[in-house]
C-alpha cells in the first residue's frame, strides 16, 4: 500500500462584522475572516494539506482569488473539487488532523459539527477527521484577535 503525507496552513485577517466559517460550520461570532471566498481558513489549509500530499500544487493554483468564478463560494465546494481531483488519481483519505489557532470566539461547541461537516464531505468516517483548537495566549497576531491561522495534515491511502 501507498501512502503519501501532506501538511497545509493557511491564515486569513479578521475584521468586525463579517460571517466566521470554519470547518464547513458558520460560527457565531462578532468577527469572520477577510477573503475571496467565503473565508473558511480550515478547509483552505486542509485543501492545501491534500493536494500537497500528491504533489499537485496548492489552493491558489487550483482557485485562484483573482477569479470571479470563487468570489463567495462556499469552501465546502472547493474542498468537494479536491476529493475528486484525489478520487481520479486513486487516492483515498486515511485521516486528517486540523488545528485551528484563534483567540476569540472559544470554538469548543463547534467542534463536532465541523468533523461532522468535513467528514461528510470527504466521504470519510467521522473518526478519521480530527479538528482542534487553540489560542496563543494573546501572543502575536492571533492573539490580538487580527487573524485566524490554521495547520492541517493529511494521510492519503492508495491501495
């Protein structure tokens, strides 16, 4: 059997009044990220952390924020696109570990949702995805509540 190991970050500014989204999951939340799409900064790096483990480049390569076509979409889609690009190459998911770093909202009560969330959307039990979460301690620009960063890896399965 094969296997391949990708890791991916991905970190986007904050500001007041825009919608939070992560892991597929709107966020109750007085802050959101600043984006192209729709923000969701834990499905950009788990898109990079996949592709990165077939060497096939990285999310901007693949929907690139100087196109209309993903001004506003829905990161689940995008995440949708790379399991396909995966599935072609015959590929499968083994298991995926997310650790999202961000100081305020506390993200706890959405953590099942969002392995509920990207578990189905993978096509993967609910066992293989792993999201954490946690703050810098106010250090840095996650801890002053400027940004959201988050790191993902992947382990692809090919039999």
């Amino acid at each position: 059997m094969d296997i391949r190991i990708g890791n991916g970050y991905d970190v986007h500014a904050l500001a007041e009044g825009l919608p939070l989204w992560l892991g597929g999951v709107q966020v109750e939340s007085p802050i959101g990220c600043i984006a192209h799409s729709d923000g969701d900064v834990a499905i950009h790096a788990l898109c990079d952390a996949l592709l990165g483990a077939l060497a096939l480049g990285d999310i901007g390569k693949h929907f690139p924020d100087t196109s209309n076509e993903f001004k506003g979409i829905d990161s689940k889609i995008l995440l949708k696109r790379v399991m396909e690009l995966l599935e072609e190459e015959g590929w499968s998911v083994g298991n995926v570990d997310i650790t999202i770093a961000m100081q305020r909202p506390k993200l706890a009560p959405y953590i099942v949702p969002m392995r509920e969330c990207l578990a189905s959307v993978m096509g993967v039990p609910v066992s293989a995805v792993s999201v954490k979460a946690t703050t810098t301690e106010k250090l840095g620009f996650v801890g002053r509540s400027e940004g959201c960063e988050v790191y993902a890896v992947a382990l692809l399965t090919k039999a």
